[in-house]
C-alpha cells in the first residue's frame, strides 16, 4: 500500500447496551482495555500514517494515560466524539491531515479484526474507493412490518453483516458526509452513506471473530476468545 493512509478509529460510545459506567473502549478485556486491544491489531501492520481516536472528551485524561501506557511510540491524535457514530466520524474526518489519500475507520469494539481483513479493505479502497469489510448472513433474516409480525423474507444470498474496517479514497467519504449531513441522514456505518451517495462500496469478507463487543455476552465471548487462542 503505497497511498497515505490514516486510521480514525470511532471510540466515543458509552456502552449503553453494555451497561458500562464508562466509554465500552475503555473498559476491561482480560487485563488490557478493549481499545488497546483493537489498536494491536494496527499497531504491528505498519500501514497507517498516523491515527486518530474519536473519544468521549469527558474521558480524555483517562484515554491519554491508557496510550501513554500501552502505545508510548504511537503518533495517536485523540478528537472530540459526537453524538452519534457518524458526528464522531465526521469530526475525525476533519482532523485528517491534508496529505492522506485513503482513510480506514475501525471500530474500537472489534478487537479481533484480521489483517488480512484490514490489507484487503484498504487495498479494495484504493482500487474501487470505497470498501467495508461484511460476512454473508448465516441467519434467515426477517423483516418485521413494525407490529412484530413477518412483513418480508429477503433473499438471504443478497444480505451480509456489516462490519469494519470500512475504507475509502478521502474525496468520496468526504462527499457522503457532506450529502448526509445537509440531508439530515443518520446512518449506522460510512459505507451506507457511501452508496446512498450514489458511489459504489466493494464488499471484501470478513469473519465471525470480527464481531462487535456490545452486549455482555459479547464481552463474555471476547474473554473466551482470548483465553481459547482463538484470535
Ligand atoms: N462511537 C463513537 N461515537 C458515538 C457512538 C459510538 O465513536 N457517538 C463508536 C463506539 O465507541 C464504537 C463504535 O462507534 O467503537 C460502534 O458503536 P457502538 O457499538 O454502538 O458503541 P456504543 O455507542 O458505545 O454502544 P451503545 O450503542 O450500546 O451505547
Ligand atoms: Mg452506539
């Protein structure tokens, strides 16, 4: 990968679902916080010209001694989150410098990506613009007509599970944010933003290990997931 590239990674959320008194990035996972754990999986890939953090600015003395701690070497930049997900992203977005080519946004609550995930999303941006990392829906997915009662059976070889990374060439992401926000469109993720913005999304696989740690049964996985050497 010869393109400037930079890692935003969004770790502002305050665990809701998880129950956390605290920022889910910062929370305990088998002796490290979570976020430590995601930011190895960069740490030794070498691929990124610089990082920057999307944090909950209440929690950033407590985000800057985790990084002295754990990464004293890295050139992190820690931005103020927003609200939402996407204003986290959109304030990362503005805090890039001038000269990156190719972004990859990496959620702090999947501490088990793959580099192999992470090479292909990055080489899939630079080739198509814009890319996310997925994996084919195993479930039958339902569409429920919002009584709870079955309204639509998509065809489930269509329907994947969106994950990060999600990569892109700077210009397009910047476009979609900049159509979403005038439109007032809130989205899970930038690659949904991406295609409703008229640009095309390459799809690249991922794997199961690569979920997101939201409820505390996910939390409960992540700790088997260590302690089994699973990833
Ligand atoms: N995130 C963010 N800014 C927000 C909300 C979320 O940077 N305003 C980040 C989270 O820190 C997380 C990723 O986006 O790494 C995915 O969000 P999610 O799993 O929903 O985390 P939380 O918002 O913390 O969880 P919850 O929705 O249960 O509160
Ligand atoms: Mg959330």
């Amino acid at each position: 990968m010869s393109h400037r590239l930079q890692l935003l990674i969004p770790a502002a959320g305050m665990g809701t679902r998880l129950g956390a008194d605290r920022p889910k990035a910062l929370i305990d996972l088998a002796g490290v916080p979570l976020l430590v754990r995601t930011l190895r999986r960069f740490a030794d890939l070498d691929l990124a010209d610089g990082c920057i953090i999307m944090i909950a600015p209440q929690a950033r003395a407590e985000f800057e001694g985790v990084l002295r701690a754990h990464f004293p070497a890295m050139r992190a930049q820690l931005v103020d989150g927003g609200k939402e997900r996407q204003d986290s992203v959109r304030n990362g977005l503005a805090a890039l410098d001038p000269a990156t080519e190719i972004v990859l946004i990496h959620d702090a609550a999947r501490p088990f990506v793959s580099a192999d995930s992470i090479r292909a999303s990055a080489d899939a941006a630079a080739e198509f613009g814009a890319a996310t990392v997925a994996i084919p829906s195993i479930d039958t997915i339902l569409v429920s007509d919002g009584d709870a009662f079955l309204a639509d059976t998509p065809d489930r070889k269509t329907l994947w599970a969106c994950q990060t990374p999600q990569t892109f060439r700077v210009e397009v992401l910047r476009y979609a944010h900049e159509i979403a926000l005038r439109e007032h469109f809130t989205g899970t993720d930038d690659a949904s933003l991406v295609q409703r913005a008229g640009g095309k999304v390459k799809l690249v696989m991922g794997s199961p290990l690569n979920f997101k740690v939201t409820t505390p049964q996910d939390l409960a996985l992540a700790r088997c997931v260590i302690e089994g050497g699973l990833a």
